[in-house]
C-alpha cells in the first residue's frame, strides 16, 4: 500500500511540473505585461505585431496604449493602426467603425483623410454581388461621397472619385437586372418604369445604354412610335459607340433581345 501512495504521489508531482511547465512557457511566448510597458514601448510593440501580421497581438497592444495613453502625441495613429489590425483580420466592420471614430474625433488632424478613405474602402471590400442587398454599398458611396466634400485636395480623393463610379455602376446593374425580370416576362408597363428610374439615378452608368435600348424595344411592342423613336434618338446621340448603339444601327426593327 506504501508502494501505491508514493507512486500516486510521483504522478501527481509530475502532471504538475508539466502544468506549471506549459504555463511557463505560455506565460513567455505572449511576452510582457502590457500594463507594466511605457507608452513608446506598448505602442512600438503594438506597431510591431502589426509589421508581422499578428492581427490580434497587435490589437491588444494597441488598445491597452489607448487606453492608457489618450493625451498621447501618437494617440490618433495608434488608433488609425488600430484599423488597420482589425482589416487585417478581414473585421472590416469593426475597422470601419474604428477609422470613422477616429475621423469624426479628429477631423482636422494628420489621419482624418486616410481614415475617412478606409471607411470608404471598406465598405467598398463588403459591397457584394448586384443581385444582392446593396446596403454596404450605398453607404461606401457615401464615406467616398464626405471624403471628397470635406478633403478636397487629398491624395485619396481621385480614388474615391473611382470608386463611387464602380459603385454606382453595380447599383445601376441591379437596377438593370430589375427591369430585365419584367421585360423577359413581356411586363413591359413595369420594366419600362425600372429602366426610367434608372436613367434618372445613373444617366451615365454602363448600364444607361442597355436601359435605353430595352426601352425602344418595349415602347416598339407595345406600338409607342413616338416614345420609342425619342428613346432611340436619345441612344444614338448620348451613347454612339456602346454596344446597345450598335445593335440598334444594325436591328431597326427591334421585337426581341
């Protein structure tokens, strides 16, 4: 019975060396406490872990020197890289509240521009396919829409010029999409309403010649000479080397796609 109480008591002893062992080593590979760090130090690690992709060390570095350090000189870039960990980590959500937080903050300091452009782009990186719900969309457009309105002069701004445009082309295709639903059924009332609301929202988009030209070929079968000849005018004058142009030229008479 002796024999069976040391060896228990060895056993014990030697599952908990390896504990202690495992949390050493834990404890060693997540470096310092954070709190024990002066500000340099916390933000130059924080800054570090971002270099290396170390999306998460990098995030708490960073919030804790936020935290601690809110008066500090670098304060607005630890947040704007801040942003940029949770981008890294595909939290675009998260990294766009976090640069908009920061642009609203500090609206005339060195990171407004830059983190008002990270909103824009990431929501521009959730804008998804025309066919589905194009919220995050909209409200890319929007961030670019106030980057131009209130930095006119930023390096960022031409970009963002870009990217409305992208945008606004898929809002323009969904649109366009709409109104094909009810012209492939012969609703042609419906679609023409669509591609009317279209041209009225993006009179310029890659979509806007295609529109028109569904719209000749719905105001032709429902016999609208007028209205059909106004919009092929319209076409071959705003869009004369477009695709939709050309198969006007080369379809006169048009009762089909």
């Amino acid at each position: 019975m002796m024999i069976r109480r040391n060896s228990s008591r060895s056993v014990v002893a030697r599952v908990a060396f390896a504990i202690a062992l495992v949390a050493g080593v834990a404890c060693a590979s997540s470096g310092p406490n954070l709190s024990t760090l002066d500000a340099d130090a916390l933000l130059e690690r924080g800054l570090e872990r971002l270099g290396e992709e170390k999306w998460d060390q990098a995030i708490r570095a960073l919030e804790q020197f936020i935290f601690q350090y809110p008066t500090h000189e670098r304060y607005p870039e630890a947040r704007f890289r801040l942003g940029d960990a949770y981008a890294g980590k595909n939290d675009r959500l998260i990294a766009a509240s976090e640069y908009g937080r920061l642009a609203d903050d500090f609206p005339n300091g060195p990171w407004a521009d830059d983190a008002r452009f990270r909103v824009c782009e990431m929501y521009e990186q959730l804008s998804p396919i025309p066919a589905r719900d194009q919220e995050y969309t909209v409200t890319a457009i929007d961030h670019c829409r106030s980057l131009r309105a209130f930095y006119p002069d930023s390096e960022y701004a031409p970009r963002a010029a870009e990217i409305i445009t992208e945008l606004e082309n898929k809002l323009a295709q969904k649109e366009l999409e709409s109104g094909d639903f009810y012209f492939d059924a012969k609703a042609w009332d419906p679609a023409i309403i669509v591609y009317q609301h279209l041209l009225e929202k993006f009179p310029t988009s890659r979509a806007a010649p295609v529109a028109l030209l569904r719209m000749y070929e719905a105001y032709t079968a429902i016999g609208y000479a007028e209205e059909a000849q106004d919009v092929r005018e319209r076409l071959l004058q705003q869009f004369p080397d477009s695709e939709a142009a050309r198969q006007l030229r080369g379809s006169p008479v048009v009762g089909s796609r």
